[in-house]
C-alpha cells in the first residue's frame, strides 16, 4: 500500500510546530495554573488577612474596655487599707466614675466574698453584689447581700469563682432591666485576689454589641463576602445579615453545621482555622477563615469569621488565567512564524544537497553543488561536493582497472583449467600409491607376524634342547651310578659264588646229613653265577649307554649355539620387520595425507576455475554497470 510522501520543509515545520505547541501549551497551562493556585493562595491571605484585621479591632475594644475593669480591680484590691465605711464609699464613687466616663459601659458592678470583708464569716456562700447601671438617662445603685447559704450553687458568678481569671462572658439579653429590653449584652470580669493568688471578688462591665454590627459590616475583602462574631456558646454577637444577631449559630447552618462545629473546635484548639466546604443549599463551594477574638494575648470563646465564595476568589485568578492563554496564543503565532522561517532557511540548502545527491544517483558526476554556508549544512555541502570529486575520481581508475581484470580473469581460468587437470592426473596416480602401500603394508604386518612367531618357536626350541642336554647330563650320572652299583653286585655274586663252594665243602664232609644243605649251596652257585652274569651284561649295556648318552650330550652341545644363533637371526628378522611396519605406517600415512591434499588440490582446482569463470562474467557485469556513471573525458 503506497504512502502518502510529504516534504523535508513541510515535515520538518509541521513537527517542529507539533514539538512548539506541545511544550508551548504544557508551559503556559503550567505557568497559568501556578498563577490561579497563586492568586488563589494569596486571596485566601487576603481573607485570612481581613479576618485578623477585625480581629484585632474588636479584640482592641474589648481590650480598651478589659483595661478599665483592670484599673477598678487594681483599686479594689487594696480593700484592707481602708476603713469599711470609707471604702465602701470610695469604692461606689468609682463604680460611678466609671460608668459615666464610658458612654458604651451599660453597668458596672463589683461583688465580694462575704468572708474576704469579714474574717469571721464562716458560710461556704455569701456575697455582697453593688451595680452602678443607667437608668432614664440617670446613673443609679443597686447594693445587696446574697446566697448567704452553705449549700450548693451553680449560678455564673460561682463559675467565674471557680475560673478565677478575666473572662470575657457569653452574650446574652438581659431579661430584667426594662431599658435593656432586647438589648445584647456582653460581660466583662476581672477577679479580685489576695497576695497568694486566692478569689475574694469580681469587678465586672457590662457592654452592648450593638456596635459589633457596625464593625462587622466594614469587612468586606471580596463580593459577597460574610462576616459574623460567634460567642462561646454559639450564639451570634454580629454578622453580615443583622438579622440572623443573637440567634444560634449551629442552627442557622442546618445541614453544613457539623463543620462549622468541627471548625470552631478547631480554633479552640489551634487558635485558628481555615477551610473549604459546598454549601447544601446553593451547592457553592466557600473558603472559611476562623480568629479567635484575644484579651491581651489569650485567645477568648469569641470567634470571628469570614466567608467567600470560591469563585470570588478566583475571579481574578480565572482573568489572569484568560489574559495567559491570549498573551499564549500571540506567542504562539509569533512562534509559528519563527520557526516556518527558521524551517525555510535550513530546508533550502539541505534540498539543494537532495537535488545533487539525485543527480549523482542518475550517474551524472559532472555536476556542481553551489551552497556556501558556514555551518553544519556548509559542511554537508562541501562533503558532498568532495564525496563527487572522490566518486569521479573512484570510477575512473574503476574503468581503467577493470578491463584489466577482464583480461586477467581469462588468463586466470586458462590457468586454472590446466591446474585442475594436474591435480587431477595426480589425485589418480597418488591414490595407485596409496593403494600399493596399503598392500605392502599389509604383507609386511603378516611377515612381522610370521617372524615374531618363529622367534618364539625357536627361544622353545632352544629351551627344549638345553633341558634335553641336561637330562642327558643327570642320565650319565645315574648310569654311571647303575654301573657302580652293578660292580658292586658283580662282587657280592663272587662272593655268593665262593661262598656256595665252601658250602659244597662243607655239606659233602658231612655226608648224607650235609646233602640236602649242598642242593641249596648248589643252587645259591648257580644263582651267584647268573646274578653275575646279569651284572656283566648290565655293566656291558650301561657302558654302551653312557657312550651313547654322551655322543648325544656332545651333539647337544653342538646343535644348542646354531640353534640360540638362529633364535637371535629370527628375533633380529621380527624387530626389522617391527620398524619397517612403522615405518611402512608413517609412509602410508604420508601417502594418505598427500592423496587428501591432492584431492583438495583437485577441488580447489576446480573451484578455481569456477571462480575465474565468475570473476570473467563479474568483469563484464561491472564494465557493463560502470557505463551508467557519465564522466567527462572518458567514454
């Protein structure tokens, strides 16, 4: 299936452009994100910023109004230096002063400890309470004795006697002074304590919150920002939408009011908070910043916050976001334009180069290469233009020299031819050898054979005649020792013979009585004469045997040296013929040897003349494939 072919200047723009916007995009979608996450992340400082602004403002009030009761409890604490009907007095006026320097002040009050005035109060409760508060437009006084009773109270002031410590109280209304009617009031107390530290009363203020309002109201960071102050017990002190002043805070937020409460938690616990949460009734997403409101530098139950939404936020990130990918997409075109141009400049020479390289190809080397760069392409250029002078040069002496291996390569397959006959004829004629040696050999290993067995026969032989003449030896000496023993029976039988004539004698002296005893002396003569006659002719054979025995020791004797000769001609006759079997072997492998490098000689002979007939046929291939290239001067 063909393909669809594109050129170097088009490809090279459309990949470089491909390669360019990639990383273009990727970069400016990189920076753009990190401006959003940035704008993002400083409007949410912003808020946060805006959050600890009002907090400082309110804490700064209630400070303002925290330092006034401090002052009356610094006065007050000093009690014991002064007479009771004086200082009570005294510490009246300051109730007064107080107040009507203080237009926000709605009352002020001070309340002892019944046994911190007199040492001789023993009840576990009991306590003097004095306001000072405004009433149509008039300051008045309102003293009494209280919860003089030992049982057990849990009202605000025994709570604040327990804390011992300022405390800013949770908002409330007061339910008992007409003019303050529907009023929120909040409660300020700073208790009074001895040199060790132990409670002996309360200074306290109270304020209206109906100027937090105001304040709330200044906080406006963003669009549709909220603003609200939460107290301790969840009650809203002030907030955007003033109507929503004095009631639950938890409860105005519904289904979302888990969070919050985790939130408010977690400013009690870290001193600050900051989240996000979808609101489930408009499905908005809100970044929430959280402060606790401060007296002096402790964090109070008083929280102030404040709410945006999201896409408030991001408002402004989203137009720096728009203002990136137009500024991008100028860039981009600019870009575009760039890298076209950087593309024409370096695809014009380098499709100069193709051209000339085209041409070379069509066996054109006269032609030129007209680029002068100095650069890489430059370089190209100038390689390529010597690559054709090279290549003329090449085919040139190409032409020239191949005629001469034409001409050579006939004279190489004449030769080869001839060669391949004589291996031939001596392949033939070393193979005949070959074939004679294997022969020969074979008959020179039956001789060896043949020679190695004589050797032994004749060694036996040798060994036979040697125990032979032995035996012949031990045979005269024992004949020699018959005939000994036969002179000695020759003897006893002259003996026997004497001695059978004196028994004649004897038995004819004694007349008929010795007859009988003559008739065996007659007899023994007898056997005396044949038993000597025996050993006559038994010396006589023993004699002939010796004689006999030693012309056979003697002939012995004669034959045992030609025999040992013989035995050494024949052991001499198998050793030749032992080395002339290796030697016969070493020939006949010289002769193998020589007939397989003949025949490999043959082949390579023939192989030879194959080639030779090859390399021809090449010759003419390459005079007929050189007459494609077309050099000036030479056909």
């Amino acid at each position: 299936m063909s393909r669809r072919r594109f050129n170097l200047r088009l490809r090279l723009n459309v990949n470089i452009l491909i390669a360019a916007t990639i990383i273009y995009c990727l970069a400016i979608g990189y920076i753009s994100w990190r401006l959003r996450e940035i704008a993002y992340t400083n409007s949410k400082e912003i808020v946060k910023g805006a959050t600890r602004e009002y907090r400082n403002k309110i804490s700064e009030e209630l400070n303002v109004m925290m330092e006034s009761a401090r002052t009356m409890n610094h006065v007050f604490s000093a009690h014991k230096k002064y007479e009771p009907a004086q200082r009570d007095t005294f510490f009246e006026n300051i109730l007064f002063s107080t107040l009507e320097k203080n237009p926000d002040f709605l009352s002020t009050g001070l309340y002892w400890e019944i046994k911190a005035l007199d040492e001789k109060y023993t009840k576990k409760n009991g306590r003097i309470r004095t306001i000072c508060y405004r009433s149509n437009n008039q300051l008045k006084l309102q003293k009494e004795i209280l919860d003089t009773t030992n049982n057990e109270i849990k009202g605000s002031y025994y709570k604040l006697r327990e804390l011992n410590k300022e405390t800013l109280w949770n908002p409330y209304y007061d339910l008992v002074t007409k003019e303050l009617k529907g009023t929120l009031i909040a409660s300020l107390f700073v208790p009074i304590q001895n040199s060790s530290g132990k409670f002996e009363g309360l200074v306290g203020i109270d304020i209206t919150l109906s100027q937090m309002n105001k304040l709330i109201s200044g906080i406006m960071p963003f669009e549709e920002s909220v603003s609200y102050v939460v107290g301790g017990n969840h009650m809203i002190i002030a907030h955007t939408n003033q109507s929503l002043t004095g009631k639950s805070f938890i409860d105005e937020q519904k289904p979302d009011s888990l969070i919050f409460h985790s939130g408010l938690e977690q400013v009690v616990r870290n001193k600050t908070a900051s989240f996000t949460y979808v609101n489930s009734q408009n499905q908005e997403k809100y970044f929430v910043s959280y402060e606790p409101i401060l007296i002096g530098s402790e964090p109070t139950d008083w929280i102030i916050g404040v709410e945006v939404p999201t896409r408030v936020i991001l408002k402004e990130a989203q137009k720096v976001l728009l203002n990136s990918v137009f500024v991008g997409f100028i860039g981009l075109i600019l870009l575009f334009i760039v890298i076209y141009l950087i593309g024409v400049k370096i695809t014009t020479p380098i499709v100069k180069g193709v051209d000339f390289a085209k041409t070379i190809a069509s066996g054109n080397l006269n032609t030129k290469l007209d680029i002068h760069q100095n650069d890489e392409i430059g370089d190209l250029a100038e390689s390529l233009s010597l690559m054709a002078s090279k290549l003329t040069s090449i085919m040139s002496e190409i032409i020239q020299s191949s005629d001469t291996i034409a001409e050579g390569s006939l004279d190489l397959m004449d030769s080869s031819v001839k060669l391949a006959d004589g291996a031939n004829n001596q392949a033939a004629s070393s193979e005949e050898i070959s074939t004679s040696m294997e022969l020969m050999l074979s008959r020179i290993q039956q001789n060896t054979k043949n020679a190695q067995k004589t050797e032994r026969i004749a060694i036996k032989a040798a060994q036979g005649i040697q125990e032979g003449n032995e035996s012949t030896k031990a045979l005269i000496k024992s004949m020699n020792n018959i005939v000994q023993k036969i002179s000695i029976v020759g003897e006893i039988a002259k003996q026997t013979n004497l001695l059978a004539i004196n028994a004649s004698i004897e038995a004819s002296r004694y007349g008929m009585q010795g007859k009988g005893f003559g008739v065996v002396a007659a007899e023994i003569k007898k056997l005396a004469e044949r038993s000597q006659q025996a050993a006559k002719e038994i010396n006589e054979l023993s004699t002939q045997g010796i004689l006999q025995a030693k012309e056979t020791e003697n002939k012995l004797l004669e034959i045992i040296p030609d025999i040992e000769q013989t035995a050494n001609l024949v052991k001499l006759i198998a050793a030749s013929s032992l080395d002339q079997k290796i030697s016969s072997e070493e020939i006949n492998q010289g002769i193998q040897q020589l007939n397989k490098v003949t025949q490999q000689n043959a082949e390579s002979s023939f192989e030879l003349s194959i080639n030779s007939k090859s390399i021809s046929a090449q010759a003419k291939n390459l005079k007929k494939l050189i007459s494609y290239f077309k050099i000036e001067g030479l056909n």
